[in-house]
C-alpha cells in the first residue's frame, strides 16, 4: 500500500520540472493528482506521457482567487476531496539590479510566488477540514534564508514564503492542517538555466560551476530530491511536524562553504 494512497493532491505549476516529479511521486504513492498551470497544451501532454487514470489537470492563473477555487472543486468532483496542496508555482524574473528592475515585472513575481500560495491556502483550508485535516507544502527556495544580489524580487517572494507558512501553520493546527516550506538550492530546471544566463550573460556553463562550487555536495538538486521530500512532508510519516523550513540543498546553507 502506497503512502499516499487514496489521498487526493493539488499540484501548482504542474506542468514544471518540479511539479511532473511531484506528481509521478505522488502517484506512484496512490494519490489521485491534479497538477494546475497556465500552459494547457503542455498539461495535456504531460497527462498523456503519464497515462494514469488517478492523473488529470486543470489550466488556470493561480494568481486568480476563482481559479483556485476552481482547483479545489475538480478536485472534490472527482476524487472526493482534497488532502494535499502543493504550492509549487513560480517565476524568477529578472536578473538586475533594484534600480533598475522594472516595477510590473517585480509585481508579476511577487503575485506568483507569495499570491499564489495564499490564495491557495485561502482555497484548500475549507477542503480539507473537511478531511480532518491535510498537508500544505509551499516551494519557497534556500533564496528565502539568504540574501543574492540581482534577484530581490525573488528574494523576497521566497522570504514571504515563510512567514506565510509560519502563519498559517498556527493559524491551521487546531484544523489539523499541516503547513510546511520546501526550499531548495539551484535545481536542474529551466528555471536555473534563466538565472544562469541572467547572471553571467553568454557564461551560462561558468555560472553553474560557481553555484555548485558552493555547494557542499558539488551538485544541483533534481526535481526528484524535491518530490522526495514533498512526499514525506505530505504523508502520515510527519504528522507531528508543521511550521517548518525543510532544505534540500547539498548543505549549502549549513555553512559557506569555499574550495
């Protein structure tokens, strides 16, 4: 018997690196998963590479509250309920500098990375007390512990990612809705492939050797580290543990590390 089976999960930016390993993880454990993007015809293929009957998708804004809520309805209609939300859209913006970082831009990630996952707490909290409880998981990132020059928009979208957590974590408990970050270190995405290039323009190989030359372990995660984490913050096996910060980044937030 699966970890996960005949829970029912919700997966943000579904149609992603991360988000498909979550969802392969998911179901392999016995969930039923609905992933959630913007990008449709990706989400059909990804549902049609999977091949899973306990897999299905819906494409919506998760800056939108209605979508959301839309979200958690299909979710209810067809699989009963809902157990797990995985707040895992994201966008990385720009690579500049404050002064020049375009406002809009700054706005379109602040609405994506913290919006998203309130609006999605905002929408899941009813479902799943209903179950008598679930997991919440938000993909915050080792970029809300520490400060990087270039990034601050996402900086600070990922720092809000915790205190949201940690506010809703209390404010959950009593529902027994468990609320906890996933926060990575450079992952093997498209993402890091952007801030790579944005970060050293036409050095995109030499920018990843500097960021794996701080990691202790010498190497980006993979959008399966993150599943497998994400899976054992969405199972029973940590019923006893919310409001937390979990890493998943080679070490490279325990110490600097310098070769």
């Amino acid at each position: 018997m699966g970890k996960l089976e005949g829970k029912v999960a919700i997966i943000t930016g579904g149609a992603g690196e991360i988000g498909v390993a979550v969802a392969k993880t998911f179901l392999n454990e016995g969930a039923n998963v609905l992933i959630f993007d913007l990008r449709e015809a990706d989400l059909i293929n990804i549902c049609e590479e999977i091949k899973s009957k306990q897999l299905s998708y819906f494409a919506g804004d998760v800056t939108n509250y209605k979508d959301n809520i839309r979200a958690v309805e299909i979710a209810k209609e067809k699989y009963g309920g809902l157990d797990i939300f995985i707040a895992n859209a994201g966008i990385e913006g720009e690579v500049k500098n404050i002064e020049e970082y375009d406002i809009e831009k700054f706005d379109q990630v602040v609405a994506v990375n913290i919006k998203g996952p309130f609006l999605g707490l905002k929408a899941a909290i009813p479902a799943m007390y209903l179950r008598k409880g679930g997991s919440f998981i938000i993909t915050s990132s080792v970029a809300g512990l520490t400060g990087s020059p270039g990034v601050a928009p996402y900086g600070t979208s990922k720092h809000a990612a915790i205190g949201l957590m940690r506010s809703a974590a209390k404010e959950c408990a009593e529902k027994n809705i468990r609320v906890n970050t996933v926060n990575p270190s450079p992952v093997e995405t498209r993402m890091m492939r952007s801030l790579e290039e944005g970060l050293m323009p036409g050095q995109a190989i030499e920018a990843k050797k500097m960021f794996e030359a701080n990691i202790p372990l010498g190497r980006y995660a993979s959008s399966s580290d993150v599943a497998k984490l994400m899976l054992f913050l969405a199972s029973e096996d940590s019923s006893f543990i919310t409001g937390s910060v979990y890493t998943v980044d080679g070490g490279s937030t325990a110490y600097y590390y310098f070769k």
